[in-house]
C-alpha cells in the first residue's frame, strides 16, 4: 500500500474541514426547509378547519331563511 506524503496531510485536513462545513450548512438549510413547510401546513388546515366552519355557519343561515320563507307562504 502506498503512504500517503507529509505534505498532503494540511491539504486533506483542510479538504475534510470544508466538506464538514458543507453538510453542516445543508442539513441546517435542509431543516430551515422543512420546518418552513410544516408551519405551511398548519397554516393550511388552519384556513380549511376556519373555511369549514364557515360553510357550517353558512348552510346554518340558509336553512333558517328556508324556514322563514316557509313560514310565510303557510302565513
């Protein structure tokens, strides 16, 4: 097996250094991105829960017009 030269060893250190540094800088950007999309998520199913609500409301309104309408043709 062949040694490697003396003179290489600065040269890898700073090689693994680096490459250190680029998976730290990926995983925190890789986890910036994710917890950005979870909170988009939520965000989301905060808006449907607040537009089903909504729509409950709505059809609540609409039956009680239907009723009211209904009462005054009988009326």
């Amino acid at each position: 097996m062949e040694r490697i030269p003396e003179m290489m060893f600065p040269v890898l250190g700073v090689a693994v250094l680096g490459l250190t540094t680029i998976c730290v800088v990926a995983i925190v950007c890789w986890y910036r991105a994710r917890d950005k999309e979870l909170q988009l998520q939520r965000e989301m199913r905060i808006r449907e829960m607040e537009h089903q609500q909504r729509m409950r409301e709505l059809e609540v309104e609409r039956e009680k017009a239907k009723a009211a309408q209904l009462h005054e043709r009988i009326a």
